[in-house]
C-alpha cells in the first residue's frame, strides 16, 4: 500500500487514514479518483491534499488522546477529520468561508464531534483556545508565522511547509524547547500559499 511505501509506519496514522472516507471530502468527478494518491481540486481553486503527505505529516506531528491540536488550513476538511481521531480536540481555520461551512456540514456527516471549524486568518492563529500541544500548516509560509510560535505550548510541535509559493517547499517540523525551537526538515512538499486577511467569496 502506498501510505506504508511513503514511510507512514504508525499504527494509530495508518488506522485513522483507513476510517476516513476521503470520497466524501470531494465532489463531482473527483470523487471517484478519491483513491488516487494525488492531491485533487475542491472549490475555491485549493486542493485536498496527497494521502502520503497527509499521513507523513500526520505522523510527524505525533499527536495523542490528550492533544489540543489547531490546524490552519481546513480546505476539504480531510486532515481535519484525521486529526480528529487522534487528538483530543482540534481546531481548524480556513479563509474561505465556503470551504468552511462545507467542512463543517461534512465532519457533521461522519460524526467527528470534536473538531471545530473557524472562518477566520489562520496566519493569526487563534489566540483565544491558545496554547496548543500540536500545530500543523497546510498551506505554505516564507517562515513560520511568529503568532503561531507563540500559541505552541513548550514541548510541543509545529508541522508545516516553509518555502516561496509556487516552487518546492520544505517540510519543517518545529519543537518548542522551553528556550528556543529545534527545527529538523523532512522533506519537499508542494502546498498552496498560505495568505494573509480573509478570502472573498463568490455568493454562491
Ligand atoms: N488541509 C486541507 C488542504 C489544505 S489546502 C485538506 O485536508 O483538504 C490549503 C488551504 O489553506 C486552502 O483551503 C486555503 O484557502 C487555506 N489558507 C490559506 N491561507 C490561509 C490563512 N491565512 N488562514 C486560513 N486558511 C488559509
């Protein structure tokens, strides 16, 4: 299986991958090539990620039962929904107000209670639910965002694409010392980029 292939060995990863049906984070033609390992388009021009970054991530961000997580990013809301079934708690931001409401009506759908989904500038974080055990970035920044430094808890950990937009981005993955930061790189990815202030929808 390609998840395994990719380097994602965590049982708890690979579990919380099988459980979520990626098909209902997609629609139209795409949901039949929910299988594919490829990122695929969703609304707004953004896309639903490639399973093996999604569990190579996943697994880097090595979350538990006790997890307070905040992902930015919410996009189709798949990651969401996987993060879910590991963490405690996650909260997730989009930009997008579309793309949020229709997270939220799906995460509803699978039952995942314990998600929440915010419209809101995830390059702020969210200074209110803050601190965090584990944050993860899945749209790309030139550096990691300083707001988002700071609402990481000491011990805790930082996921997340660090790179110009439109070109190979790196993987970073951040460890909050109670001094400094320890950063180690796990690779090239592709993501969107991250942008400041909120979208402007379309009316629908
Ligand atoms: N995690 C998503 C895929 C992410 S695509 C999934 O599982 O489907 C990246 C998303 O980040 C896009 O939807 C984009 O609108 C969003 N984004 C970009 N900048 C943002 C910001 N500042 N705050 C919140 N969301 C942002």
């Amino acid at each position: 299986m390609s998840l395994r292939m990719a380097g994602v060995r965590d049982m708890d990863v690979l579990q919380a991958i099988e459980q979520t049906p990626r098909a209902a984070f997609l629609s139209g033609v795409f949901k039949d090539r929910a299988y594919e390992n490829v990122p695929l388009p969703i609304s707004c021009g953004q896309t639903i990620s490639q399973p093996t970054v999604v569990g190579l991530m996943t697994q880097a961000l090595d979350v538990n039962r006790r997890s307070t997580v905040l992902e930015i990013g919410t996009g189709s809301g798949y990651q969401a929904a996987i993060l879910s079934r590991l963490a405690r708690r996650v909260y997730t931001t989009e930009r997008h107000r579309t793309l949020a409401r229709a997270a939220r009506e799906v995460l509803a759908k699978l039952d995942l209670t314990n998600v929440t989904v915010i419209a809101g500038d995830g390059t702020l974080g969210l200074p209110d639910q803050a601190p965090f055990d584990r944050i993860l970035v899945t749209a790309a920044a030139e550096d990691p965002p300083a707001p988002l430094l700071a609402q990481l808890r000491p011990g805790g950990i930082m996921v997340l694409p660090v790179g110009q937009s439109d070109t190979v981005q790196t993987l970073l993955k951040v460890i909050k010392q109670d001094q400094g930061y320890d950063y180690q790189t796990l690779g090239e990815v592709r993501f969107v980029p991250l942008l400041e202030g909120m979208a402007e929808d379309p009316p629908e």
